[in-house]
C-alpha cells in the first residue's frame, strides 16, 4: 500500500507538472485536441495507479510525450492557418443578420433546444434580440445583440471618461500577507496601505482581504469574524 | 519559447529512454540465449555438477538484470522468467533433466516475446 501511495503522488506531480507545460490555455476551455489530450493523460496515469505491474515510467513516458506532442501541435497551429482549421475547426455564424443558418445546425448537430439553451445561458432570452452568433472552436456561443438590445455603455451615454475607472480591484493584502504584484498594478505604496490600516488600528496581519483599486478605493475584510469593513 | 525548450529536453530524454530500453533488452536477451544454449549443451552430458554451477551464475545474472528491467518491462512478464530460472537449480541438482530443458524453452521463448514486443515494428504497432 505504501508503494501505492508513492506512486500516486509521483504520478499527481508529473500530472500537475504536464498541465502546466500545456499552459493555461488547458485548464479552460478546451480545443479538440487539447481535450483529447487531457483524456489520454489522465487514463495512462492510473495505468500505474491501478495496476503495479506497470512500471511507472510506464505512464511518465507516454504521459510526457502527449505533452510534447501538445505544445508542438499548439505551435503549429499557431504558425499555420492550414493546419488551425484542420485541428480546431472553424468558428461558425449559427445567427447572421437575426437569420438563424439551419445548415450549419444541421452540420453542428444542434437542435433549437441547444440553441436556446445556449441562448439564455449567454443572458439571452429572446431569440429576436440576437443580430449575430458564433458558435467557436471550443463549442460556446458568442452572442452579439442587436443595436436596440444592447446595453447602454459609457460611451453611448457619453459620460466623462477616466481611464483609472478601467483598472479593475486587485487583492493587495491576502490572509495576511502584502501581495507586491497588485500593489505595483494600482501604482500603491505600502506606507500608504499601512497608514490605511493604522487608522483603523489595525495590522497587516490582522486583514484576512483587501482589495483596492488605482482610485485608492479599497474593501477591508478582517480576520477573526470581527466582519468585513467597507470604505 | 520556454515551452518549447522544455519539451524539446522531454522529447530527446523520451527518445534516449526509449533507446536504452531497446539496446538493454537486446543485451540481456543475447546473453540469455548464450547461457541457455551452454546449458542446452551440458543437458546431454547430465552433468549435475556442471549444471547447477551454470544454473547458480544465471540466478545471479538475472537478478542483477530483473533489478533494471523491472523499471522499464511489465513486473509480470519478467516474473515468469524469474520464476523458471529459480527452479533450475533443483533440476540440476537432483538430476530432473527433462524439467530443466523444458524451463530452459519457456525461458528463451518469454525472453524472445519480451524483446520481440520491445521493438519497433508494423506489427508491434498493430
């Protein structure tokens, strides 16, 4: 059992370690070949697991060369149109114009049932609303809605813009700890974050969250259930 | 960039992994063959003494192999090599001739397998 335990491990770390060779793009949504992929990696990993008469270079092995394989497909693709198609297909216009193309359902296989379902899982619930939609390589459903049905932004309402409203809020202490990456993206310095929590008579290690953002807009969250403090 | 420089290494460490399981069950089974072929010859003879000497220096080769082989070979296609070439020192030494060619066969025939499954080929692909 011992012996079972060490190679579980083992296997979980080369699994970990093969993902993030593969990158980002694996852990979200998934290409044809990338989803192939995860599949394969993870029945040759409890290959070993399983069985303890498969050596565990067994699985390492085959497990290493579909991410050698992987990155090198994703490297191709990258450098040939060609290639793109044939490996991830092509995103296709399902809706053009509020016209819904029946052809490329049939092709897709999508009865209107899927199509609804997609619909209203992009917020859509009026079919009518919809001026465009494109099923991507990856399945999902882009949704561009009509003129009359999209929501007001900013700039259709022309309010003054400033760019420091774009910067979204980053975690700058977490559990305790500063987090220096976020304090950088909001242009902030520690003293100024210090000064914060001081007239709050609190420490660094007393914040269990805070966030901020570049208009200095912070949201405090203390350990110890002593609740959240909004600025 | 770093990606690829990372799975060039994995591909030529996958390769050259490959390679020395190929090149390491030829060697091993080439001198399997070579000493169940003396034993082949000393059968004739019944030359106890003699063959239980050859049996005892297979054991330790063996074992010496089955340490490396089992990393790289399923555990149970060696087991059954292990298994018939222990019996061979008590067919030797208690002069049960028949019973010792007969393991010498099986011995030579699950070895050919191995190495036959070990090589890249049309068929092995299929």
């Amino acid at each position: 059992m011992g012996i079972l335990l060490v190679r579980t491990i083992t296997l979980y770390i080369v699994i970990v370690c093969a993902l993030r060779i593969m990158g980002k793009r694996q852990l979200g949504e998934l290409q044809p070949s990338e989803f192939v992929v995860t599949i394969l990696v993870s029945n040759i990993a409890t290959l070993s697991i399983e069985d303890a008469n498969v050596p565990l270079l067994g699985s390492i092995l085959p497990i290493f060369t579909l991410v050698v394989c992987e990155v090198a497909a994703s490297f191709i693709i990258l450098k040939s149109n060609l290639l793109r198609k044939i490996i991830s297909g092509n995103p296709c216009i399902i809706i053009r114009d509020g016209v819904v193309d029946q052809r490329i359902m049939s092709e897709l296989r999508w009865s209107i049932e899927d199509l609804m379902e997609q619909l209203r899982i992009g917020n859509v619930f009026d079919i009518g609303e919809v001026s465009c939609a494109i099923v991507e390589t990856s399945g999902k459903l882009s949704i561009f809605k009509k003129f009359a049905s999209r929501e007001a932004t900013a700039g259709m309402l022309e309010l003054p813009i400033n760019n420091e409203c774009d910067s979204p809020p980053m975690t700058i202490i977490s559990d305790g700890k500063y987090v220096p990456d976020s304090l950088d993206f909001c242009n902030i310095k520690r003293e100024w974050v210090d000064g914060v929590l001081e007239k709050r008579k609190l420490t660094v290690s007393d914040v269990f969250l805070m966030t901020c953002n570049r208009r200095a807009q912070y949201f405090i969250s203390v350990r110890d259930k002593k609740g959240a403090k909004k600025k | 960039m770093k990606r690829i420089v990372i799975c060039s290494v994995l591909l030529i460490l996958a390769i050259l992994l490959s390679l020395y399981t190929h090149l390491r069950v030829e060697r091993v089974s080439e001198e399997l063959n070579t000493r169940i072929d003396a034993m082949f010859e000393a059968l004739p003879r019944e030359d106890s003494p003699e063959l239980l000497a050859q049996s005892e220096a297979f054991i330790k080769f063996w074992n010496e192999e089955e340490d490396v082989l089992v990393h790289i070979i399923r555990h149970s296609y060696i087991d059954i090599i292990t298994t018939s070439v222990m019996r061979l020192p008590s067919f030797a030494k208690y002069g049960n001739f028949s019973e010792m060619s007969a393991e010498l066969a099986v011995i030579r025939r699950q070895m050919e397998h191995i190495r036959s499954s070990e090589m890249l080929s049309f068929d092995n692909l299929l």
